[in-house]
C-alpha cells in the first residue's frame, strides 16, 4: 500500500485501508507473495492500521537520508518487527554537492552517492538506490567496502532537516485523478464487454436461425 490515502469521495478511510490490506493478506496467505508492506505511514498511521490487521507489515517504505533522518519511526517500526526501508536514499541527487557529504566521500576516498548509500546500511536501513546507467549500478554496488568512522556517521546522522524531496502534498490530487482515470477505464472496458456480447450473441442468432 503506498500511500495511507484514500479517494476524497471515500466515506470511511479506515475500513477502506483495512479492507484493502486484508485482500492483500490473503495473497500472503494463499503463497502467492513472500511479503507485504506498506510505504509513507507514519507511526500515527501505523498505529491506526495495525489495530486492523492481522498480519503485521513486513515492511515500511519512506524517504530517508541524511536530510530526512525520521528517527523516531524507524525506532517505532524496529519494535514492532517491521523493516524499515529508505526510498530516494539521493534526494534526487540534490544531496550530492552538499559540503559535509563532499567532506565525508574526500575522507573515504569514495562519491558522495557511495556515502549516502553507506551510510543508510550502516544505520540498518535498506536503501532503494534508483540508477538506469550501468556505471552508478556498479558504483552502488560497490559500496560494502568502503566503512564510514563513527566521527563521519555522527556528521551524517546530525544533518537532519526534515528536507524531503517527495511532495506528499500533492498526493491527494494524484490519488483523486488515478482513480477518476480508473473509473473511466473500467467504464470503457465494461461497455466493450457488453459489446462484445451482444456481437457474440447476434452471431449465435444468426448461426441459428440459419440451421
């Protein structure tokens, strides 16, 4: 589930949630995935959420690096044995020309990318690097050899300001118009069905009287 949100026409968000989760249970279940999770709940979320569920998320999926470091849910997800993961471990790239990472990666002799990426495992958090050109793969990869200090992780750890570079303001917008675009398409798809019968049905018509 990626986002705690519902369409704005939805009356009751929490059973829509919980609704929601428990067809995605049941797929666990039945074997047909290894895992389930949700992503951007925070602890007042996950709160609500697991009073619903029966099946507790393996995972929690949420910005994280060193200029969005939310301690407290990672901390929060940890008790409750639910795994913590970081999307946009970068910032979009906008991280890497920033002075301490610059000074972390002269250090290490290693890129300011290879910093952030470290410093996400070295806090126990699996990072979700995203790279489309084989030369940054194999930069990423390329990060289980390098150990930051304890000096450099502490740098790291105390430049949190609460800077993201996802926008969740404008999710709602994004869900109405996906589901409106939704309810469109499975207009379009239940007129060609009924289309479809109707061709299917006059040809036996026609087979028939023919006999």
């Amino acid at each position: 589930m990626h986002w705690p949100e519902c369409p704005s026409s939805c009356t009751d968000r929490r059973q829509l949630l919980a609704d929601t989760w428990r067809a995605m249970e049941l797929l666990y279940h039945k074997g047909l995935c290894r895992a389930i999770g949700v992503s951007n709940f925070w602890i007042a979320d996950l709160q609500r959420f697991l009073l619903d569920c029966t099946v507790v998320p393996h995972v929690n999926q949420v910005e994280c690096h060193p200029y969005h470091n939310p301690r407290e849910l990672i901390a929060y997800c940890r008790q409750r044995g639910i795994q913590f993961e970081g999307y946009s471990p970068l910032a979009k790239a906008t991280l890497l020309d920033k002075a301490p990472v610059l000074a972390v990666a002269k250090r290490n002799n290693c890129t300011p990318a290879q910093v952030l990426l470290r410093w996400s495992i070295q806090n126990d958090v699996i990072a979700i690097p995203q790279s489309t050109s084989e030369e940054r793969l194999k930069e990423n990869a390329q990060i289980f050899s390098i150990e930051l200090s304890v000096d450099d992780m502490a740098v790291l750890d105390n430049l949190h300001r609460n800077y993201r570079v996802v926008d969740s303001s404008t999710i709602q917008q994004k869900i109405d118009t996906s589901y409106a675009e939704q309810l469109q398409l499975s207009w379009q798809l239940a007129g060609q069905c009924k289309n479809e019968k109707r061709c299917m049905l006059g040809s036996l018509h026609s087979k028939l009287t023919k006999t």
